[in-house]
C-alpha cells in the first residue's frame, strides 16, 4: 500500500510521483504549505497513530495495516526522519481505532503549554460530517469556516478517490483552551486532509473468484470502507458485477422480511460494523445456504464463529484465529478456493475409493478362506506379498489417484446410496466368480 494522491482542504491537491491523478507533486505542495500546517500534518500522521515510537518507520507492524503507508509518507515527503523524533510533543490520551465509530483520536498538549489539541484521523465521510470548518494551508491553520461547496467538492473528491479503488483516510483537529475531559468529542471539528491510499488488488484474489464460482460458490463482499471503493474493488476482482451493492447501516435497517429479499442479488456491503457482518452470516443461513468469512478484527470474531466455515488471515488478531476453522497461511483468497476444491475433490472421490476397496477387501478374505479350505494342507492361493500389495499398495494408489481428480459434481451434489451398493455387490460377485472359475 503506498499514498498516492489527495488534498488538504479543497485547495491543496497533491500527486506522488508517477500517479495518474490531478494536482501538484507533493514536494512542490509541501514547500507552499504555512509552517503551522505542516507541523500539524506530521503530528496528525505521526502523534496519532498506533504504532509504537521505538519502531522503524518500514518495519512497523503492529499498528493498523493501513498506518504504514501514512508513516512512510510522513518520512519520504514530510521530513519525519523515525517514529520517536515526530513525536516532540506531549501525548495525554489515545482512543483507538474503533470498527464501529471508524475512527481514532489523540490528545496531545500544546508545544507552548497552553491548551490541548484534539487529533482525529479516520474514515473520510465519518470524519468530514463530524467538521464545521476547515484551515487556508497557505496561511496558517486558524480555523475557516467550511462552506457548502467546499463540502460537496470534498465528498465529491472522496468519492471520486474510492471509484479508483483508492481507500481514502481523512484528518481533522480541534482546539481546546481547557482538558476537554475523557469523552471523545465528535463534533466542531476542523478539516485538515485527505489522503488517497492505493492498495492493489493482488492477482490471487482475481483468480480466487474465478475458480469459487466455477465451484458455484457466490462470493460476496463485506466491507468497513466506503461505499465507493468497495463497489471499484468489487468491480475489478470480479465479484460486483450485475448485483446489488448497499451500505451496512441501510441493510441493518431494513426489516427481516426484506433483508432475506435482498440477499439473494447483494453482493457488495460496504460501510459495514461487525454487528452488520454477523447479521448477514445468520440471514445466509436462514436461507439456507452454507457460509463461511473471513475477519481479522477481533470484532469479527462473533460473524466469524457463527459462520459454518471461518478463516482467519495469518495477521488477524488471535481472538479471530481462535474462533475461525482455518488459518490461512497465505495471505490470499485463492487459499480459500484452494480449500474448497480440496474438499470438493475428496468428497467426490471417497465413495469411488470405498466402491473400489470394499469388493478388493472382500474379495481376498474370501479367496483366502476358499483356496485354503480347497487345498487343504493349510496353503492358500494369495501369499502375505500379494495381501499387502492389494490392500495397502494398490488402495493407495487408487486413493492417490482419485483424491487428485478435479471436482465434476455440482455444488448440491448428494451421494446415490443404492447405486453405489449396487456397484459394490456386483464388482464383488462379478470378480469372485470369475477368479474361483479360473482357479
């Protein structure tokens, strides 16, 4: 994940080198920028943040995944030579990034002294409602106030951000003559930026839908970020494609009745809380259908442990881990399809292996008894060789051969009891008669 694009205010726009989006490259934008504001760029960046001061800026990595990008930002482009040295200020509270509220907040006191600084950084639309003002980047970062255009072009600017599959990340500040006390405030903010991070979507998540819905598996995507790069994301892995796509907070509104309506078409909830994730899990099944997630945050735990199948990313925290079925070691969606056809195969090839080592087993113990009772001096016609090589060796072989097999049976295939019945009494009359015959 890298920074690639975005704006402090409406104004400010920025570009990395190579992007394809509108706006200054950022060491021209940073040298325009009034000292104020770009102190507190680096603090809202650096001071706000989960990963831990000691930390070098490549190798952090136990902050939110999405923190690493911003920091190298910060050390590449705003000057911030570590972790430890952005932060020369004094930190009096952190409320952590929370799934539900979609953001997290620092509370630092002033360099001077005198006051408090409230940093906020978190999703965009969540942080830009929570904003009544914003700052002139060139002049300084006294508050202005935040019109009704500059908010239309802001959202427009998000929006337009997430339709290029960019997770986008906003930052906001407010200041206080007083402590403003342990309750997070959410309002009377002041807008600061917003920045535009490009993750690609890696080429085994495109295969990974592929290869689910040759397996007639629905996939759908459950998501926290915005409406906009959910659908783009969707869009590009192949999962949005003539379906619905909805928002978590419009589909938890909706009564049960409409939501078992809906689902059926849905295939993207953007915007989401875990509350919504475990609701779509019980709703699935009430159709049902046969589910299985993944999550990583240990708020997911509860959608995850419901699920019929849970999965768990190498990084996700261990209350998830605990909960899921499986834990994928390779951080991929083709490890899921992967296991899916896995299963697939086996459970196709278990009634092929059993119709061919029930009649094998009966087979030698009769012909044993038989030729031993025929010769009558305690001899038989199959020696201890040939009874390991039909039971162990070939059974092997067989097994080996047919577990490999690709799946060919629809996803609602059902085993045909009497048909293979009919098949193992058949091979067992058909091949003892034919070896006492010849024998």
């Amino acid at each position: 994940m890298s920074v690639v694009t975005g704006c402090i205010r409406t104004a400010g726009l920025f570009k990395d080198s190579g992007a394809e989006f509108d706006g200054t490259k950022i060491p021209g934008l940073v040298s325009t920028l009034a000292q104020s504001v770009l102190a507190l760029w680096r603090d809202s960046i650096v001071v706000n943040s989960t990963v831990e001061p000691t930390q070098k800026i490549r190798t952090a990595s136990n902050g939110l995944r999405i923190e690493v990008p911003l920091l190298q930002f910060a050390q590449s482009r705003l000057g911030v030579k570590s972790i430890d040295s952005g932060r020369d200020v004094r930190v009096l509270q952190v409320n952590r990034f929370n799934p539900k509220d979609k953001f997290m907040s620092t509370i630092i006191k002033h360099k001077g002294g005198h006051g408090y600084r409230l940093l906020v950084k978190g999703a965009s639309d969540i942080i830009l409602a929570m904003c009544s003002s914003t700052v002139n980047p060139t002049v300084g970062i006294n508050p202005i106030d935040l019109t009704a255009d500059d908010r239309k072009s802001l959202q427009d600017r998000i929006a337009g951000y997430g339709d290029s599959t960019l997770k986008t990340i906003s930052f906001a500040f407010r200041d206080f003559e007083t402590w403003p006390g342990e309750e997070i405030v959410t309002g009377g903010l002041t807008f600061l930026a917003v920045m535009g991070i490009l993750n690609p979507v890696r080429g085994g998540s495109v295969t990974g839908v592929k290869d689910c819905k040759k397996l007639d598996l629905s996939v759908r995507m459950v998501t926290g970020d915005n409406i906009h790069t959910a659908k783009a994301v969707a869009k590009e892995c192949g999962i949005y494609t003539d379906g619905k796509a909805m928002k978590g907070s419009d589909f938890y509104q909706l009564s049960r009745p409409d939501q078992l309506t809906v689902l059926p078409t849905l295939q993207v909830l953007a915007e989401c809380r875990p509350k919504d994730k475990h609701v779509i899990v019980e709703r699935l099944k009430e159709l049902g259908e046969t589910v299985a997630i993944t999550g990583s945050d240990a708020d997911d735990a509860i959608a995850v442990k419901s699920a019929d199948v849970g999965y768990a990313p190498i990084w996700a925290s261990e209350i998830v881990k605990e909960a899921a079925d499986f834990e994928m070691r390779l951080d991929s969606f083709s490890y899921i399809s992967r296991t899916f056809t896995s299963y697939r195969s086996l459970r196709e090839a278990a009634p092929k292996i059993l119709q061919f080592q029930i009649p094998n087993t009966i087979i030698t113990a009769t012909v044993i008894f038989v030729t031993s009772v025929a010769n009558g001096n305690n001899s038989c016609l199959l020696t201890i060789f040939h009874v390991y090589w039909l039971t162990l060796g070939v059974g092997a072989i067989v097994a080996q051969a047919l577990g490999k097999e690709p799946p060919l049976s629809p996803i609602n295939f059902t085993l045909n009891k009497i048909a293979m019945w009919k098949m193992i009494i058949g091979q067992t009359i058909y091949q003892l008669t034919a070896i006492l015959v010849l024998y």
